[in-house]
C-alpha cells in the first residue's frame, strides 16, 4: 500500500505546479476586461458531443471562472446541479439574462451531436461552420468533448475554439502539442497521463494480470478509452487487456444495456481486474448497479475512469478534485485569445489534484478490505451503492 500513497504524492506536488505556472503563462492582466468591441459584447457559442455530466460541470466552471475574474456579472442563480448532464438550460438562462457589459451567450448558438450519426454530424458541422466563416456573428466557440472538438476545430473558419474535456487532443489531432495548440484560432485543455496516472494507481493497490475494457471501437471511442495509455502501460509492467467492443450512443438504450451486461459477463469470467471507460453517450449511472453484478459475483474489482460512477457501484477512481480550477484556469485562456486573437501561445496545460473514491459496500461485495492507507487518502467514501 506505500506504493499507492508514493504514486498519489507525485501527483499533489504536479497539480500544484502546473496549476501555479499555468496561471503564471497566461498573462498577468486577464482580469481586466478588454475595450468593447464599437460597443458590443463579445458573443460566445457553444457545442457539445453529447450529453455528458463532465461537460455541464465544465461549463458552470467556466462561467464561474469568468465571473471571477470579472468578465461576467449576477452569474449567481445559474441553474446548475452536481451531477446534472443538461447544458441547455444553463445556455438558456446565460442567454436570456443580462451577465455584465462584456460577454453574452448567444441564445441561437447552442449546437449538439448528441444522437446523431455520421451524416447528421457532417450537415451540423457545414452548418456551425458557415455560420462561423460567413455570419461571423460568433467571436468564439465554447466546445466540450473529443467529437465536438474535432469537428468544430477545423480550418474552414478563423474563430477562436476552445476544446474541453477531451481524453487526449493532442492523439485526436484537435491540437499539435501538450504545451501549445500550434494553431491560430484552436485551443485545449490538456491533462497528460491522467489515465495512465488512474491504471497505475488500480495496479500498485491489485496487482492485476488480466485487465478488462470494454470501449467502442473507433478513433473516438479509442480516445475516450485512453487506449494508448493503458497499452503503454500493459506493456511496461506485464499485465493483459481483454477487450470487448460496445457502440456509444445508440439510440436504443435498452440494447445497449444489453451489449454491455453480455461483455460484463463475459470478462468476469476472463480477468481480475476491470477498468470501465467513458460511454459519454450512453447514460450508464442508472445502469451501473446491474453492470456491476457479474463483477460482484467473481470478486473482481472495478475502476472507473469516472468518479461518478463509484457512488453506483463501482469500487474506485482516482479524478479531478474538483472542476473550479480547471474552470479558472480556462476562464484565462478564453480571456486571453479574445484580447490576442490567436490561441497558438497560449498554455493548455492544467492539472488538477487528484480525488480519491471509493465505495465500501462494492468492496465488501467483492471481499476486498480497504487497507488503512487508502482510506486516509481517500477524498469521498460512500458506504452504500446508490441506485439512481
């Protein structure tokens, strides 16, 4: 167990770090607003890859972040609850209200792919992107998620793309490096080795040999995995992936539940270990206490790539503390390529400090007694598994 205190040591020290020369990077007068442009607003955007309950914390971080520093006002009442996956009501209210002199949310600006198949995805994008290069009516793009990123952030258009909550954009192609996006008007926040940092952390505490994912298998779905991370690490230290693929975002929820409850059953009979990935489209809190079962029953312990997913019934996860500073952090950079017109220079890296999960009643299902150390370290325990 001092290997698991060891490992989260390093990563206090880093989040503190980068947060500190981050803010540091991005300029020492953010705070103040910029001339008005002939006495408009800055007008914002937003586009999401789906509904996401990462996305809607995001942004009520952004929007926290930017009143903060004094670039919104009255942001108080924003209609936001933890583990909400809506953004659309939030847009709504920033759009109908009146949040200071210097920014407003465009009410017609709000764009989503959630539910959409290859060809919708193409017509949403022609469409977000005449209105970005003809209209011109939006001075910069708010963009959560890989897909949406990838999308949006494209050369057809010189607005400004702000990209978060990505797995990986540098391995997406939304930017060209950790440190600086390399494009004019495309900028992301980048969290390297997050995941990496989460299997090393499920290894040092089970020793695991046979490693259980199960992703959908496309270039988004390998993102939203981390797949590169846990391959180079599965690599380093000797042990197996057993993966099984599952569309993300179908439609037909019900058949989604079933796809996943068969590959569940199917690895728990295959591996001592399971890392569950992101389904951003799939809605899986409901149906997580039943995709637990199989695990349950062959004594295999979970980690979550998402916190969230401990309180029903996942064993653990190693997250984001919290979203305010990265929401500060980001604040900063949309501040920042508003008054320079370019995010080229601008820093993308934030790392924030970990937050430790754990569930007590998934523990004892699989007969697993948390040693000391991790329960000191450890941020939230819940001691049931909540049903939502």
């Amino acid at each position: 167990m001092r290997r698991f205190i060891t490992k989260l040591l390093p990563l206090l020290m880093l989040a503190v770090f980068f947060a500190t020369t981050a803010a540091a990077a991005s300029g020492k007068d953010q705070s103040s607003p910029p001339p008005q442009q002939q006495g408009k607003k800055w007008r914002i955007g937003y586009c999401e890859s789906t509904r996401f309950v990462n996305y809607a914390e995001h942004l009520y971080a952004l929007v926290r972040g930017l009143t903060a520093l004094g670039w919104l006002q009255g942001t108080e009442q924003l209609p936001y609850t933890p583990g909400q996956e809506d953004t659309r009501a939030m847009w709504e209210w920033l759009a109908s209200h009146n949040v200071g002199p210097y920014m407003e949310f465009a009410a017609t600006a709000y764009y989503s792919y959630d539910g959409t198949n290859q060809h919708t995805q193409k017509r949403k994008t022609d469409e977000i992107t005449r209105r970005l290069s003809q209209k011109k009516d939006i001075d910069l793009m708010i963009v959560m998620g890989t897909v949406a990123g990838k999308l949006v952030a494209n050369d057809r258009h010189n607005v400004p793309v702000m990209v978060f909550s990505t797995s990986n954009a540098v391995a997406a192609g939304i930017v060209k490096t950790v440190d600086k996006s390399g494009r004019d008007h495309v900028w992301a926040h980048m969290y390297p080795n997050r995941f990496r940092r989460q299997i090393e952390v499920f290894h040092d505490t089970f020793a695991f040999k046979r490693l259980g994912m199960v992703y959908e298998d496309s270039p988004a779905g390998r993102a939203l995995a981390a797949l590169n991370d846990a391959e180079a690490l599965a690599r380093e230290r000797k042990f197996k992936i057993i993966r099984l693929f599952v569309q993300d975002n179908q439609q037909d929820k019900d058949r989604f539940f079933n796809e996943m409850l068969a590959a569940h059953r199917k690895l728990a009979g295959e591996v001592d270990a399971m890392y569950m990935t992101i389904y951003p489209g799939s809605r899986k809190f409901a149906m997580l206490p039943a995709l637990m079962e199989p695990f349950y029953a062959k004594k295999i312990p979970v980690f979550t790539q998402l916190k969230g997913e401990v309180q029903f019934g996942a064993l653990m996860s190693v997250a984001d503390a919290d979203f305010m500073g990265i929401g500060l952090f980001g604040a900063e950079a949309i501040i920042a390529a508003l008054k320079n017109g370019s995010t080229r220079n601008l820093p993308q890296r934030y790392e924030s400090t970990p937050y430790i999960v754990l569930n007590l009643e998934a523990a004892r299902k699989i007969g697993y007694r948390p040693p000391f150390d991790i329960l000191l370290v450890a941020d939230r325990i819940y001691r049931t598994i909540d049903r939502p």
